[in-house]
C-alpha cells in the first residue's frame, strides 16, 4: 500500500471513528498532495509524498514556535497534536548520535573543511535525513562541526 493509500484509509477509519483532528489533518495533507499532483501532472509517489508531509511538519513546528513566541500556548498545543498525527507517516526520526555520526561521515566524504562549504556538506546530507532529522536541528549540528574544524 502506497504512502497515500494509506492517508486515504486513515482518514476514512478516522471520518467512522469520529476522531475530527486526525480526519481534518489527514484531509490536509491530502489536500496539500492533490495540489502537488496537479502542478506535476502526475500521482505522487512515495518520495513525493514524504516531502509534502515533511512540509507540513514544518510549517507546523514553526507554527509553534510563533504562538510560543505570542503567549498562546492553547493554539501551540493544537499545532503539536497535528504534528503527532502526521508523525506517524514519517519515517524513523534519527537519534542525536546517529545524526552527530552522519555529520561526521558526510564532513569527511565531502572534504570540508570550513563553514564556507556547509552547502557541499547538507547536499551529501539531505537524502540520508529526509523527513528522519528536522532541519534547524541538523544545520545547526554541521555548523557546530565546521566551526569546530576551523
């Protein structure tokens, strides 16, 4: 079963269940995936999927971060509860030491050496941790590993 399939399937079990959060963020996303298969002129695929709901989680989090910002703690929390619901699409989120690793590795594969090479180093990085790191957490890592170089 595809990625989408699986979105439709749990929106309909959702609409039968009652569960109006997760049916409305499903219908989201979805929504968000036909207009990318419309530009594209194509059904999505798999990979194409995951970087709308990649999307969406991030658009989210910043979200967050803004009502956080505002003192609006009740609409933060209904952010998060988006970002729970489309968590579970996502692939395996990478723990701190698998990320500091593939840091690492990619710094050495790519011979950087400075912060003036971060770009060479995200582009070796960014299919590895699609949709598994967030990325202000994962720029943040190299920037911390290429300052340490020098």
């Amino acid at each position: 079963m595809s990625l989408r399939e699986q979105l439709r399937a749990d929106m309909a079990a959702s609409m039968r269940s009652g569960e109006t959060l997760r049916r409305d963020t499903i219908r989201m996303a979805l929504s968000a995936l036909s207009l990318v298969e419309k530009e594209q002129k194509h059904d999505a695929t798999d990979e194409e999927t995951l970087t709308v709901l990649v999307k969406a989680v991030k658009t989210r989090r910043e979200s967050v971060d803004a009502y956080l910002a505002a003192n609006r703690p009740d609409l933060a929390a209904a952010e998060e509860a988006e970002i729970a619901i489309l968590a579970v699409y996502l692939p395996e989120q990478l723990t701190d030491a698998d990320v500091d690793a593939l840091v690492k590795q990619a710094i050495t594969e790519t011979g950087a050496s400075s912060a003036k090479e971060m770009g060479k180093v995200m582009g070796w990085l960014a299919p590895k941790t699609k949709g598994r790191v967030d990325g202000k957490v994962l720029s943040g890592k190299v920037t911390a590993a290429l300052a340490a170089l020098g």
